[in-house]
C-alpha cells in the first residue's frame, strides 16, 4: 500500500489580519483559484497553512502564496491578478525547480517581464534569433512582447529603427470604405501598435520618434521595394497576409536586422479561397535553421481570466466542428 502524502506546513508571516483577508479574498476565493489550477488541496487556520498534493506542487504554492503575501503590502489582489501571478509563474515553472532563470526586457517607462515559460520562451527566441513566428489567439502577448523586444533593443542601440507593420485588410472591410485619406484609413489597423509603443515610451517620445522616422509604422503594401537594415521588423496580424505578400515581407530583411511575425491561424480575415500566408509559412519554413516558431495555446492568454475561457470554448467548438466535417466526410467515401 502506498504511504499517505504528508501535507506541506508553513506560516506566513509577519501576521497582520488587513494583509491576509487581501490575500485569501472573498470567501477564500483566491486560495480556491490556486487549488483548482494547482490540483491540490489548501487548508489554513489563521496564518497556519497546510498544503495537500503531490510534493512538487505543493512547494511551487507555498512559494506562490509566500509571494503573494508579500504583494498585499502594496497591493490590492483580485481573482484576475492572481491568476496574472499564476500565469506569471506558469505551472511548468513552479513545479520544475530546474527552470531556466527569467528574462527581462528595459524600457523608458520600466521592466518588462514575460509571464509564464511559453512567453519567456519566445522571448528568448527574438533576443537569440533573427527570424522568429509568434503564433496563437488573442491575449498571449504575442504582439506587445515583440514591441517591448523592439522597444529594448532600440534603447541599446541594437538597432537604428523600428518599423510596424500591419496587412490593412480586417474583419472583412475594405479600406475604400472607411472615411478620410490614406493614413487616416490605416490609423485604427495600426492603433494597438501605437498603445504598446505609448506604455513603454510615452507619448511625446514615440511623437519625436516617428517624426525623426526612427520609429516608422505602416502597411504590409509599403515594404514593397525597400530592404531593411539594421532594423527591428514587427509584422503584426500576419494571418491576413496572402502567400506572394508573405514571402515579399521575408525577403526584406537585410543585415543586423531582427524580423518578428506575430498572428493567429484561426482568425484569418482573408476573402475565401484565399490562403493566408502565416499557415504556408509554417509549412516552408519549418526546418530552416535560424528561424524560430513560438506556439502558444489558450492556457497562455494574460488577460481576463474570462478571455481564456473564451479561447478554449472557441476551441471545443472548432474541434466539434472538424470532427463532425470529418465524419460526413467519411460517411462520402464509404
């Protein structure tokens, strides 16, 4: 028979009652939100913890938790925020004391830190190679980790510029039909560009800089001709771009320069029929040294918790779908 697990004991200390109903939250809804995603079992009298599970993970909470209480100092938790620590951390991390040390990037207005493995991962991939993919749905950080990359690299002179980029076809409009002339048209493609590039820099330093041309924010249409050195190149929303514009934006990419594509396969905006380049590029370019492709899935989202569980539903029902088309697919050829 296999021995009972002993339970993990601990204290958090210094005990202040403030500090620790901030931390347990409303009816211990924030110790729930840790057991559920945890797989184990937390149990208090006072500050007096007693953690259930399987070693590892209960380590990897009491030092989750032990960082939490140092937070309420300062801080107001939420459920969404300690499911921000939680991502941050990252499951894999916690449980794994021989994860690799976290990086992190510098900007005007802070510190950036990756949340999770996935993210430092793919963090990792833009400072170590020239090329790299960021692929997966909203809210991972696909985008804004690549301008906080950018935003870094052009602080310590890595690079001279940045340039953004964006396919202006979304959501199935037309730009012919949007109101005002061309850069008004492309200006609400390019705005969550624009806010990233804000929150590092600061307003009236990304105004100097775009008009100095350091930092040049466009449409996929104007890098038709140009070849980019010593550059940092951010092709966002790169699922609506067509197989000949794809292969166009690659070979733009010249010397001292770092390319980073970002964009999510399922939400291709492209006229039907039409294939989207991301998903071919994947296929072409998947064994070419150099290049580098970061997956990340639903459990990877850092926004509200409520997003994640948007992705997945999203997820079951395209699953359901494939797997019905599949089917009558079958039911044809018998």
């Amino acid at each position: 028979m296999n021995a009972p697990i002993e339970p993990l004991r601990f204290l958090l200390e210094p005990f202040e009652a403030r500090r620790f109903a901030n931390l347990c939250g409303q009816f211990d809804e924030h110790l729930r939100l840790i057991e559920q995603r945890l797989g184990i079992e937390i149990r208090n009298r006072g500050n007096q913890f007693e953690l259930l599970g399987a070693s590892a993970k209960t380590h990897a909470a009491e030092q989750l938790l032990q960082r939490l209480y140092r937070e309420t100092k300062a801080t107001e938790l939420s459920p969404d925020l300690v499911h921000l620590f939680l991502q941050e951390s990252g499951i894999e991390e916690l449980v794994n004391p021989s994860a690799e040390p976290s990086v992190s990037l510098r900007t005007r207005k802070g510190v950036i830190r990756p949340r999770g493995a996935n993210q430092q991962r793919y963090v990792k991939s833009i400072l170590e190679h020239d090329i790299n993919f960021g692929i997966g749905p909203a809210g991972t950080g696909k985008t804004y980790l690549a301008v906080a990359c950018a935003v870094d690299a052009l602080e310590r002179e890595q690079v001279r510029r940045i340039l953004l980029v964006r396919p202006a076809v979304e959501a199935g409009e037309k730009l012919g039909f949007l109101p005002g002339d061309l850069s008004q048209k492309i200006d609400p493609y390019l705005r969550p560009l624009y806010d990233a590039l804000y929150e590092m820099l600061g307003f009236e330093q990304v105004a100097r800089l775009i008009e100095k041309q350091v930092i040049e924010v466009a449409p996929l249409a104007y890098m038709r001709g140009r070849t980019l050195n010593n550059s940092f190149i951010i092709l966002d929303e790169s699922q609506n771009t067509t197989l000949e514009q794809m292969k166009m934006f690659l070979t733009r990419i010249g010397f001292g320069s770092t390319a980073v594509i970002t964009g999510d396969i399922t939400q291709v905006d492209l006229p039907r029929g039409t294939r989207s380049g991301l998903t071919h590029v994947i296929d072409v370019l998947r064994e070419v040294p150099g290049i580098a492709f970061t997956h990340f899935k639903s459990k990877d989202v850092v926004r509200h918790p409520l997003v994640q569980r948007i992705v997945e539903a999203y997820e079951r029902y395209d699953n359901r779908q494939h797997g019905k088309v599949d089917d009558e697919t079958d039911n044809d050829h018998a």
